[in-house]
C-alpha cells in the first residue's frame, strides 16, 4: 500500500482557496487516490477521488500530475464549517490505511 | 453517495461485559466492510476487513478472540467486543465498500460508535 505524506495542519480564513497537497510517490499502477473529510466524533466523509489529471465535483477539484507521485485537494472560497481533518489515501480499494491528515482551521 | 449507518452511537459498559456494534449499509450491498478505531487526536486505524459469509481477516496486533466479527449478510458486519475494559474505549468506525457509477470501489463510512468501559 503506498504511503501517504500530508501537512499535519494548515490555517486558512473564510473566502480563501485552500490547496492541500498529499505526497505518494510509491503509487502503484492500479491504485487511485480518494479524499475524505472528518469532523470530530464523527465518520469520514467521502469528498473526491480520481486516478490522473483533473477533477472535479461540487465541493472540491482534485489535481493529479502526469507522475501520479503526488495530488492536491482544493477547496474554493472556505468557510467555518471546512475547519476538519482531511485525509488522502492511495489505494486500489483492496483496504484503506489512514495516515496522520491535515488538520485544516478556518478563522474568520 | 452510498449511507452507511452504526448502531449504537454511543455505549457505556462495565468492565467485563460484552458489547456489539452493528454496521448496515443502507442503500447498497457490501461483500466487505471494514472496522476501524480511532482514539482522540489520532489518525484511523484498521482493525479488520469483514467479508460477507466468510471469516474477517485481522490487521496485524488485533485480537480475533476480543473483537469478534459477523459478516451475516449483504448489508450487516456486527463487531462484538467481548470482555471489555477499559483500554477498549474508543471510537468505533465501519465502512462498506462499494462501486458507484462512475467510481472506483470506493469505501463510504458510518458515523461511528463510541465506546467508554468503564
């Protein structure tokens, strides 16, 4: 299972773009990278996944180089409400191995 | 996306005692689910993957014998901590795995359980 390496927090302010980049460099051929949100007591949330390039829904775009060696989870205009851990896993769905996230604050 | 519910949100117990978590994947079927826990401030840490009519396969350092695992159906994984006490509490996660239109197999989670042994 590849490795993930992430900030271990970030602040922003409200109405910012906040890109958080997640570093895999021993990503396999058939692995994917998934994106999940937590608050506190609760379950992660799914936000985002893709294998290359760019995408992108209505929370978030997930940006993905030709290398695959790292992504970068975006989230436009932030508000109080983003303040959570993020978490990018690496996988090909087999199982799931959380590394430490991002502890992402949101101030007004 | 895919609703995946526990049952209890939240349980406390006498040292000793056995308690049983249920995990349902509402809307969707799941050949696996998967348990995790989680203490305060740390990351996920998977506990066991639960497949359905078959034995769970335990990461390694679970103990098989204390958290017990029933795959009985499709749409239920139930975790049994048996004996427990007090370094047992914690938050109890589950997952279901499952391929959405347009995804890969993708794991979607329950809101977790809390446990205090006291």
């Amino acid at each position: 299972l590849a490795k993930t390496t992430q900030p271990i927090s970030m602040d922003s302010y409200e109405g910012q773009e906040v890109n958080i980049t997640c570093s895999h460099n021993n990503i396999a051929t058939n692995d994917y990278i998934t994106w999940y949100q937590q608050f506190p007591s609760q379950g992660p949330r799914f936000i985002i996944q893709g294998y290359k390039t760019k995408v992108t829904n209505e929370v978030a775009s997930l940006f993905i180089p030709a290398d695959r060696k790292s992504s970068t989870l975006s989230l436009p205009r932030v508000s109080l409400s983003d303040t959570a851990v993020y978490y990018c896993l690496v996988g090909d769905g087999r199982k799931l191995i959380f590394g430490q996230g991002t502890e992402l604050s949101v101030k007004p | 996306g895919a609703v995946v519910s526990q049952h209890p949100s939240r349980v406390i117990c006498k040292s000793g005692t056995s308690v049983k978590i249920e995990c349902r994947s509402l809307d969707f079927q799941a050949t696996t689910m998967f348990w995790y826990r989680q203490f305060p401030k740390k990351s996920l840490m998977l506990m066991a993957t639960s497949n359905e009519g078959s034995k769970a396969t335990y990461e390694q350092g679970v103990e098989k014998d204390k958290f017990l695992i029933n795959h009985a159906s499709l749409t239920l994984s139930t975790l049994t901590v048996t004996s427990a006490h007090p370094e047992d509490s914690s938050f109890y996660i589950c997952s279901a795995r499952t391929r959405e239109r347009g995804r890969q197999e993708t794991q979607y989670f329950g809101p977790g359980t809390r446990l205090l042994v006291l």
